[in-house]
C-alpha cells in the first residue's frame, strides 16, 4: 500500500511540475502585457492606469487561468465611482490589445521552447 501511496504523490508531483513552468511563462507574459499597457493607457486620473492588472483564477485542481483585466476595482476620484470605462478606453484608444500583440510572440516562443 505504501508503494501506490508513493507513487500517487509522484504523480501529484509531476503534475504541478508540469504545470509550474507552463503557469510561470503566462504569468510573465501577462505582467509584461500589464507594464506595457500600463505605458500607453491614456491617463486623466491614473485610475484606469492603476486598474490594469494580472488575474489567476483557479477554475478546478488541474485548470488555472491566467488574464490580464482592467477596470472594475479602482475608485475614480473625480467622479467617485468604479473605474467603469476600460472598455470605452480600450475601444476607443486601445491599450490592452496592441500591448498583447507585442507580447504574444514571445510568450508563444517560451511555450514552445518547453516542447522541443
């Protein structure tokens, strides 16, 4: 019984190994994506600057994801409400999605260097 016992937490093991390193490579990318947004946002308070920010969700023991969101979290201090616009901004001016495509190939080439 103690052989199956080892070798269950063996392959509880390998499993967070596996998952570690892909995780670490996405939560890198997103932070880069966040600065980089971050540099370009159009700024009239610096709330929306501030509510950019990496999310990791733990869906389910094997599903974890990794997002980079805006808005929703801060306080505008001239209008004293929930930073509320990301989107008008995004839309309008976009931030999120040009600092995604800049990022993008690299986190694509560090997910396929684990692969090879």
């Amino acid at each position: 019984m103690t052989d199956l016992n080892a070798l269950q937490k063996d392959i509880v093991n390998l499993r967070h190994i596996l998952m570690s390193e892909p995780l670490r490579i996405l939560i890198d990318g997103a932070n880069q994506i966040v600065n980089f947004a971050q540099s370009i946002v159009r700024v009239d308070t610096g709330t929306l600057r501030s509510d950019i920010r990496v999310e990791v969700r733990q869906s389910t023991a094997t599903i974890t994801s990794v997002a980079v969101a805006a808005g929703g979290t801060q306080t505008n201090p001239k209008t004293g409400l929930i930073c509320n616009y990301a989107q008008i901004i995004e839309r309008k001016y976009p931030y999120l999605a040009p600092a995604m495509e800049l990022v993008r190939p690299q986190i694509t080439a560090n997910l396929e260097a684990l692969h090879k």
